[in-house]
C-alpha cells in the first residue's frame, strides 16, 4: 500500500479523533478498521502508530484500539491542532490557541525588544510594513498575506531569546494558516490589529520593551475577540 494511502487513513482517523466523531472510551479493532477504510492491515497498523505516539489512542491485547481523553493529548502538536481546525471543534481550537497566544506573545515581544540583532528588528519592521501594505490593499485573505503574517510572528518567537517561548511558534503558526484556509481572515483586517502589529513592529525596532509588550497584548485580545465572535 503506497505512504498516499497510509497517509489519507491516518488524517481521516485524526480528523475523527480530534472533533470527537470518536469519543474519549471508542474501542476500535484493527479488521474493523481495515474493513472500513479497503486497506492492508500494515496501513492501519502505520496509522495507529503514529496515533500513538500522540497519545490519542492506546492499544491493548484482547481489547482493541482505545480513543484516551483529550487531557492526555500531546496538544500542541502540529499535526494534532490541524486536525482539529479541519474538524466541527475547529472555533474551540482556534480560541484556545488564541487564548495561548495572549499568554505568551506579549512576553516574548518584550524579550524581544531587548534582545533581537539590528537585522532581526529590521526584518520584523519589513513584515509588519508588507502586512500593513497588503492589508490596506484588501489583500488580507491571500497566500501572501498569510506567509508574511506566519513569518512576522516566527521571527518575534525566534528572536526573544528564550527556547521554551520559541517552541510555541508551529502552534502559532498552525493556528493563523487554520484560520486562514478556513476562509475566516478578513480580505480587510481589522483595523486596530493591523495598526497594533505595525506599532509593536516600530516599538521593537527602538527597543521599547513596555511599548511592545502592550501592543502585542492589543493585537493578541483583537484576534481572540474576532474568533469568540465566531462561535
């Protein structure tokens, strides 16, 4: 069976796991499973590896495979958070992502007004002024405007200097891409969330720790009221 339809079972059964089509306690068995999806028992045996290794599942001997509660997930993982934004959970995992932003972007930002390289406060002022030029173009939804929102905020994670807050950037970024392909980023952003990234930009750019910290706060609780609304 070719890695396409290893693949293809194993975003289905993701997909399933994480919007709760099956629940935490669904007992699955492996000919069930083969049966369901026309597929060798390795594929099945791949996919319920890697699911595994999630923690989404476990498998026991004369049971089966059983779906584990949520609380035991490996969540930040970014395949695991794609899955649920292409799942009915999609409006919980985008304000609960958002809600981990408003944690911890604003502290990185900080950190990063102090610690970045001149060239790293060059490129973030590059982005922020690209998303301000797209925005006000009405160009908000496009391929572009996405890559250079992901980039920004990749290189203020990056730059703050401190590896645990860095390894939040997939999760972030997996986030403003569900949104995105969602169709839920405005062709026009907000206003007052573009204006905040550009200020936060220019506050970084002149080292401004308080400044940046705050604005990113802004543009942060703009975005969580954006996707409450939502829902």
């Amino acid at each position: 069976m070719s890695q396409a339809s290893h693949t293809s079972v194993l975003d289905d059964l993701g997909r399933r796991i994480a919007g709760n089509e099956l629940p935490p306690g669904e007992v699955l068995t492996l000919a069930e499973l083969e049966k369901q999806y026309g597929v060798s028992r390795t594929v099945i045996r791949e996919s319920v590896r890697v699911l595994e290794a999630k923690t989404m599942v476990e498998s026991k001997r004369r049971i089966g495979v059983t779906v584990t509660p949520m609380k035991r997930w490996h969540v930040l993982d970014p395949m695991l958070i794609r899955w649920r934004l292409e799942s009915p959970a999609r409006v919980q995992q985008l304000i609960a992502l958002t809600e981990l932003r408003l944690a911890v972007e604003p502290a990185a930002a900080r950190l990063t007004a102090v610690r970045a390289s001149e060239d790293t406060r060059a490129e973030i002022w590059r982005l922020a002024s690209l998303l301000k030029t797209l925005g006000e173009s009405n160009r908000g939804d496009t391929q572009e405007y996405l890559d250079a929102d992901v980039a920004f905020h990749n290189c203020l994670l990056d730059a703050c200097g401190n590896l645990m807050l860095s390894a939040i950037k997939e999760p972030i970024a997996q986030v403003i891409s569900g949104r995105h392909h969602a169709g839920l980023t405005p062709g026009t952003p907000v206003h007052e969330s573009l204006h905040n990234h550009v200020e936060a930009a220019a506050a970084i750019v002149r080292a401004d720790a308080d400044a940046a910290e705050s604005y990113v706060r802004a543009y942060v609780e703009s975005i969580l009221g954006e996707v409450r609304a939502i829902g």
